[in-house]
C-alpha cells in the first residue's frame, strides 16, 4: 500500500524507515546536522513550502520534507497497514 506524504507524493508504505516530528528533531544537534547535510546535497524534496514542514520522511527511495504532522501520518500508515489484513 502507498502512503501519502501530502501534496501530489505517494510513497510504498514498505519503503519507509523513518518518520521524524521536525520540531523534535530539531533539538538535537545529531538530527539537525543530519537534515542541514541532507539539503546542502541536495537529498531532500520539499513536499511544502519552505517553512510549513512539519515532518521529515526518510525512505529508501529518497527524504521529504512534508507539511502533515508525524502523528497523522503515523495514524495513515496504521490505516494502511489494517486495510492490508
């Protein structure tokens, strides 16, 4: 099943390895560091606008920055998962 991010981005559920809360995040220094890296590579695709993210989406296919809070789509992924039995 496909989980989706926000705007027009589906990803595979099974693709995901981590969904982070951005503001959470951005109080440690390991994770901060970790996201500045990721967009001065350019590693990064920004779902939203430029100051309205709220989470950070890692997959295997690519990292998103996406506007949906970490817990709606913790809540979407649940759904997804109990839709798949």
């Amino acid at each position: 099943m496909f989980l989706h991010l926000g705007g027009d981005v589906l990803v595979n559920q099974q693709k995901v390895i981590a969904i982070l809360d951005l503001e959470t995040a951005m109080k440690n220094t390991a994770s901060e560091s970790f996201l500045n890296s990721m967009k001065q590579n350019e590693k990064i695709y920004y779902i939203s606008d430029k100051g309205k993210e709220k989470s950070l989406i890692i997959t295997t296919e690519g990292n998103y920055l996406s506007p949906i809070s970490s817990t709606t789509l913790l809540k979407r992924s649940i759904t997804v998962v109990e839709q798949e039995e």
